[in-house]
C-alpha cells in the first residue's frame, strides 16, 4: 500500500475564498445614549445619556414568524427544505 504525499515545493498557491468579501469596517456614529438599564417590573431597557436623563428611544415595533420543514421523499434524506415567513408591526 502505497501513500501518496505531495513535497511542499510542489503546491500551487491559491487565494482564498473568502478574501474577496473582505471591506474595511463602517464608520462609527455616536449613541444617543451612554448606558442601558432593564426596569425590573415592566422588563424594558431604559437607555440613559451621559448626565443620567432617560433618552427616548422611539417605538420599536414586534415581529413574529413561522417556518415549514418539507419532505418530498419518504426517508427525507437529500430532498428536504423548508420556508420562512415574517411579520413585523
């Protein structure tokens, strides 16, 4: 039985995949707000600025989904799928 191994003289340099995908970062912006509480009844955060006033920060809205598994053979190995949905307010 042979093993078949390749000198490291031999191997082609390749780029990787990814490289490509590479960007500097994006610039930073300055919070409206310094810290961030939770209010222990009502369980929301409570943004707070540099002199310690509450910063309002504005009405978020909720978002629920749904997601559907599919097979289309019955041992469901290679042919399954599913599909995804959102709703936001």
């Amino acid at each position: 039985m042979h093993a078949s191994t390749t000198p490291a003289d031999d191997l082609t340099p390749v780029r990787p995949w990814g490289i490509g995908r590479l960007a500097p970062y994006p610039t930073t912006v300055k919070l409206p707000y310094a810290s961030v509480t939770i209010d222990p009844t009502t369980q929301i955060g409570i943004f707070r600025d540099h002199h310690g006033e509450v910063v309002d920060m504005g009405k978020h809205g909720t978002s629920s989904g749904t997601e559907t598994a599919t097979a289309t053979n019955l041992d469901s190995q290679p042919d399954q799928g599913h599909d995804q949905d959102s709703q936001q307010d």
